[in-house]
C-alpha cells in the first residue's frame, strides 16, 4: 500500500494567498484526520473525519481555515486568507474503524506563509 | 483535551546502550500509543498498548502501561543511531481522537 498521500510537500506562499492542502487516505480506511505541527504547540488535531462526514472540527483554529471530504478517497485542507502564524507542519492521517486502531500519518504538508 | 507528556525531554546515549521514555497523562484512556518521527519527515506509528493490557513488546522495543499511575514507558533496547528521532506517545480516550505529548529528542551516538 502506498501509505497517506499528502501534496504538496513543501509550499511557501505570501500572507493573503489561499493554501490548499490534499491528502489521499489509506484505501479502505473510514477515518481521516488532520493535525497541525509546530514548536511552540506540538501536534494538535484540527479536524476527524468518519465516514466523510467531519465529527470533530474543534480543533480548527478559525473560520480561515475549512476542510472537506468530498469522497473516501480525498480530503482539502484550505486555508484562506493564509497568515504567517499558520505556517507549520499540516499532518493528514487515517485509519481504519473507530478507536482503537492504529493510525497512520502521511508526510506533511511543510507550510511558509511570509 | 487531554495530552500526553513525556520525559525526560532530550536524551543522548551511546550506540548498545538502553533507551527510556516515559509518558504520563491526565484522564482515563482506551488505549496509548508511540510514535516515532525522524527529522523532517511523518510519523511512523510504533506500538499500541490498550488500557487492559500491561505490557507489549515488537522486536527491540518494550512498552508498559500503569493505568493506576496515568503513565506509560518506551524503552529501546540495544540502541542504533539508527534510532535518532523524536519519539511521541499519544492518548486515545476512547474517540478516536488522539492528544500527543511534546515530544522526546533521543540521540544515539555511534
């Protein structure tokens, strides 16, 4: 299996600009999730997805930032209008089933806002 | 949200030698998990250890779990410098919505 499939890897973009960050899940795994990396905070979980349908969004920062599932085998992350505080580390990962299983994280999204 | 936290914090040893991280949390979990992550790169998902269980082992890695003391450990025997990386563990409460610790920087030295 190809694993968690993020793109891009690396994106530097001017404050104002919209980021739009993708990621294809696991085949077959139900649950999505994306989380945000930086120094100061660590890894915090920005939205889960179950089934396409998002079941906890708590973790999004602001109405700047907004994520969809069209399809089991898609999810965005945009950001927009983009600042320089939201430059991090964008982390999608999946599993499959509910608790208790283990999750796998793809590689990253490198973000630069400037 | 309840977090993971480890310590110590960084850690440097030799190549052969044990490495041991700890990790306490505060509420009730359904299961922990450790993850370990190599510089610039995702996280690699290394053991999962359920709240009923106690210990578990996969090849040189070793994790207990004290539900009594909210805390668990990670010990690396006969390191690498393979092994380099920052090791999270993370906390599942039951809804699948893992909360990580900060992070533990181990370095081994060849």
């Amino acid at each position: 299996d190809a694993g968690v499939i993020q793109s891009p890897r690396h994106e530097v973009t001017e404050m104002g600009q919209e980021v739009t960050l993708r990621c294809k899940p696991i085949s077959g795994h139900n649950s999505l999730f994306w989380y945000r990396q930086t120094m100061m905070r660590g890894l915090e979980l920005l939205i889960y997805f179950n089934n396409n349908v998002p079941i906890d969004d708590s973790g999004m920062p602001e109405d700047r930032f907004s994520a969809k599932m069209p399809n089991a085998s898609f999810s965005t992350l945009k950001i927009q209008p983009s600042e320089p505080r939201d430059s991090a580390v964008y982390f999608c990962a999946s599993s499959l089933g509910d608790s208790g299983n283990t999750i796998y994280f793809g590689e990253g999204s490198w973000l630069t806002v400037v | 949200s309840q977090q993971g936290e480890e310590d110590p914090q960084a850690l440097s040893i030799q190549e052969g030698e044990n490495a041991t991280m700890n990790c306490s949390y505060k509420t009730s979990i359904n299961n922990l998990q450790w993850y370990r992550q190599n510089s610039g790169r995702g996280l690699v998902h290394l053991i999962l250890i359920r709240s009923n269980e106690r210990e578990k082992h996969s090849g040189r890695l070793r994790v207990t779990l004290d539900t009594s003391k909210k805390s668990s450990s990670l010990l690396i025997t006969a390191s690498r410098a393979a092994d380099t990386a920052s090791y999270f563990c993370a906390t599942d409460p039951g809804n699948n919505r893992l909360a990580f610790g900060k992070g533990n920087q181990v370095v081994v030295i060849p």
